[in-house]
C-alpha cells in the first residue's frame, strides 16, 4: 500500500515507525552507563547493588517517554500541505504548505541506522527550530515520503514544466564532481588538529575522581613511590626533564592529530557530490549518515576558504551560500578539503567561475589602509603609556622593555594591515562580484548579480571625511560586504548591480 493511499485513508494522520521505541530504549541504556560506572566505583561494595536499580530505573523512565512520544507524534500529508502534531499534555500541530518547502533531506544516526530507520528532515529556510523533522520511518518509507513531497510540491508549475522535469528526470544519470576516498580522509585528518578528547576526558574523570586510577596522575603518589624507594627527585637530570617536555608535547600532538582525524573519518566517510536533475545531491558519514539535495537555484554564492598551515599545502573548502542556511555551519560545505582544480567544476556547474589571470581587481582605498593601520596601532599606544609610567614608579628599569614591547607589537600590526591590503581585492565583471581577502590563510567569496537583491553604500564619520566606503550587498542566506572601497567605484559597483536587478523579472527567475 502506498503512502498516499494510507493518508487518504487516515484522516487523523499516521505515527512513525513502531521501531522509534526501539531506538528511545537503546538511548536509554546508552545513557544509563556513565551513571552506573560512577555509583557502582564510587559508592564502595554496595555500589553494584545501587547502581542496578539505577541503571534499570533510567531505562524504564527513558522507554516509557520514548513510547509516549511516539504515540502522540503523527504526521498527515496532504494535497496541499504537510502536518505534524505532537505533544502529551499539550498538544502542538504545524502544517507547512508544499511550496514552502524546499527541499527533504534524509539523516541516520548510529542507533537508527542498526534498525534500518532515517530521520525524514523538510527544510523550510525559515531556521532550525522553526523546520519539520519525522523520526524514525524505515528507509524505503523515508525515500518514498521524500518523493511523494517533492512530486506535490512540484505539481503547482505548469504541466509543461512539469513534463519537462520529468523528461529531464528521466535521461539526464547523477553525475558525481567530488568523491573523498580513504586516502583523501586520511590526509584531510592530518590537517585537523583537535583537543576536543580531553574535554570528553574530563567529563569522565568527573564521574570516577574517587578512583585509585585517578592517583596515578597527581604528583603526591609519585612523591610518595620515589621515597618509598629511597630516591632522590633533586638527582633528576636537567635534560631527563627537557625529554619530559619534548614526550608530552608529541604525546599531546599525536593526540590532537589522532581526534581530528577520527571526527573527518565519521562525519566525511564516503563523502560523495553528485549534480542531479534535482540539483547537488551530498551524501556523507560513517555513524551518522546524511543525504542532502539542494536545488540549484536556490544556490545563492559560493564561498572559498582555508587555514594558515592548509594553505602551503594547497588545499581549500567550498561551500554554497543557500537559502536554506538552517542545518548548522557545515551543512552546504560540498567540498570540505579540495584543490583549485577540483572546486572550479563545482563552482561552475553552480553558475560560478572561479577568478583568473584575467580577472580585474580593485584594491581597497589606500586611505582606507593607512586609518587601518593607524587605528589599529593606536590601540596599542595607550598601554604602552600606562605600562611605561607604571613601570616608571614601581620597576624603572622594566620601563624600556615594557614600553617597546607594545611598540613592537603596534609595528607589527602596522605591517600586517599592509600586506592585508594587498591581498584585500574585489572584481566586477558582467555576471558575478568576487570579494578576497586575507594573507595567511585567504578566503574568497562569490555571487551573481542577478540574485543580489540590494546594493548598500554605507560610511561612517571618518570614511566619508576620507571618501572611502563599504559596500553591502543583499544576498539571500548570507553577508556580503566590501570594506574599504573608494567612493566613486562604490558608486559605480552599485549602479552596475541594480542596472542588473532592475531588468530582472524575479517571479520567472526561480523557473528559468
């Protein structure tokens, strides 16, 4: 029986997966083992005999909450619209028309994935809290609820166009522009150094400080073992200590370098990009899986970055500026770790291309540089006189070396806002702006004129006395702003971008 014919049958709507339950009672028992672990070592021999009613008690309570949930969850869809009601004692119901709609996206966790279940997500670009999300339908119900809402959501164009998506449906395969195999992973964890374990280290250490274990790692239980073997701690050697530091510097290295690469091999394994009839199609995760389709009219720009040690190596991330920017900071990023190469058929097949020897930059106002740089300087001038007379009154023959040291440091500020400057660019050419910037690490962002909405001019005292100016540009999803522009090409920037707006029919423009 088909999905729709079930809701047309059911008029009061449909509960989820019946196996839901089964995913709240295995949360349960998975939330439930710290707190035994903590009664059963810290309460002494009486702990096992706490700790099990404990740990039974959180998973009935859990169960019980999870199966009351799933009860009183239940989904309707529509001919014109889908609607989800829920809650115990108060009852909540939210019904989002099709066209609203922009996209169903398909997301498995660990625990629903062992018992073949997705959480079916409808993106609404109306922000996080504010989108639907069904959890848990099995993955042949989620696929086909997914297909049923795009179909409905379609059928509002006109019959033309809705024959020509499906003939376009029909003869136009997936075609995959980026894929990450192990060895790309690999080396994508290498660059992401992470402390984020020791967090978790700590948090569990919270739960087992009344361990012996926990001995191990203070100084009073090897002061304690040195002297009951009769040695000396004064007899260390200088360098023994030196190769403490240089082991615990490579331990924490390693450290950091192995946790980076365990989060890229669970949120990036099997990475693959795919340019559909629909749009981009993503698919990523190792516990986690995910399955994201973004129409490509909804892409609104694109977005070039990478980091200081990345970027001697070449690599660079892509990522879209969507509509749709409701499901976290990574959710458009379409090429995490990539060359050059590698972006510029993404960017394309998007609408973009990527600068060039032939691009026509424009540097920022060099008046913009100079109250930069001074501005930034001055920042440093005022601590350098409080330190200098400080030092003056209580240790006069620190007062050198504290004024110069905040000297040393507005110079160098002085001289990284100049070489900011000569990499802080931007580019206007017939289809597309291009804003870079950045010396280390430089990022780039992009986007076309004919989906910009608006064009701001905007100077505070100093920038209108010194005729240079920001230009902030209207784009859906995103910032796109422009700093240290001269007046006259922030004028010529905005008139050339609403001369592109103003002859553009924006209720055909998502059609065509």
């Amino acid at each position: 029986m088909s999905l729709a014919a079930e809701h047309e049958g059911a008029p009061e709507g449909l509960n989820t997966d019946p196996k839901t339950v089964a995913v709240g009672l295995l949360a349960s028992v998975q939330n439930a083992i710290l707190p035994t672990l903590a009664i059963t070592f810290g309460t002494g021999g009486i702990g096992t005999f706490v700790a099990i009613p404990v740990a039974a008690a959180i998973i009935l309570i859990g169960t019980f909450f999870a199966y009351i949930s799933w009860k009183r969850l239940t989904y309707t869809i529509g001919q014109s619209d889908i609607r989800v009601e829920s809650g115990v004692l108060s009852r909540a119901a939210r019904s989002v028309p099709y066209e609203r709609i922009q996209d169903v996206s398909l997301e498995q966790k660990l625990l629903p994935r062992l018992l073949g279940l997705v959480s079916v997500k409808f993106e609404t670009g109306a922000g996080g809290g504010e989108d639907l999300a069904l959890a848990y339908l099995t993955e042949e119900r989620g696929e086909e609820l997914r297909q049923l809402v795009r179909e409905r959501r379609d059928s509002n164009e006109t019959a033309e166009a809705s024959a020509e998506r499906q003939v376009q449906a029909q003869s136009d395969d997936a075609e995959a522009l980026f894929t990450m195999g192990p060895a790309r992973l690999f080396t994508f964890g290498l660059f992401e150094f992470s402390l984020a374990i020791f967090a978790v280290l700590g948090v569990a250490l919270q739960y087992v400080d009344s361990l012996d274990l926990i001995d191990f790692f203070r100084r009073e239980f090897w002061e304690s073992a040195i002297e009951e073997y009769g040695l000396d701690i004064g007899a260390l050697d200088r360098s023994m200590q030196v190769i403490g530091v240089i082991l615990s510097l490579s331990a924490l290295f390693v450290i950091g370098t192995i946790t980076g690469m365990v989060r890229v091999l669970t949120r990036e394994w099997g990475f693959l990009l795919e340019r559909t009839a629909r749009g981009f199609r993503r698919r990523r995760g190792l516990f986690t899986k995910t399955d994201v389709v973004m129409p490509i009219h909804r892409v609104q720009g694109v977005r070039i970055g990478t980091r200081l040690l990345r970027y001697r190596f070449g690599w660079h991330s892509l990522s879209f500026v969507s509509l749709a920017q409701d499901m976290g900071a990574s959710s458009h990023v379409v090429a995490p770790f990539a060359k050059l190469h590698e972006i510029a058929p993404i960017a394309e097949a998007a609408g973009f291309a990527l600068p060039d020897e032939n691009t026509d930059w424009r540097r920022a106002s060099e008046k913009y540089l100079f109250d930069s740089a001074l501005g930034d300087a001055f920042k440093f001038v005022i601590p350098a006189i409080a330190a200098g007379a400080a030092t003056s009154i209580y240790a006069p023959e620190w007062t050198s070396l504290a004024v110069g040291a905040f000297l040393v440091v507005a110079g160098i500020t002085v001289i990284l806002n100049v070489l900011a400057w000569r990499y802080q660019r931007h580019a206007l050419d017939e289809r597309q702006i291009v804003s870079a910037r950045g010396v280390l690490s430089p990022r780039s962002q992009i986007a076309t004129r004919l989906k910009l909405h608006s064009v701001e001019i905007s100077q505070g005292p100093i920038a209108r006395l010194r005729g240079y100016a920001t230009v902030h540009l209207g784009q859906a999803g995103g910032v796109f702003a422009i700093p240290g522009v001269p007046i006259e090409r922030a004028r010529e920037v905005r008139a050339k971008v609403m001369e592109t707006i103003a002859v553009t029919d924006f209720s055909q423009l998502e059609t065509a």
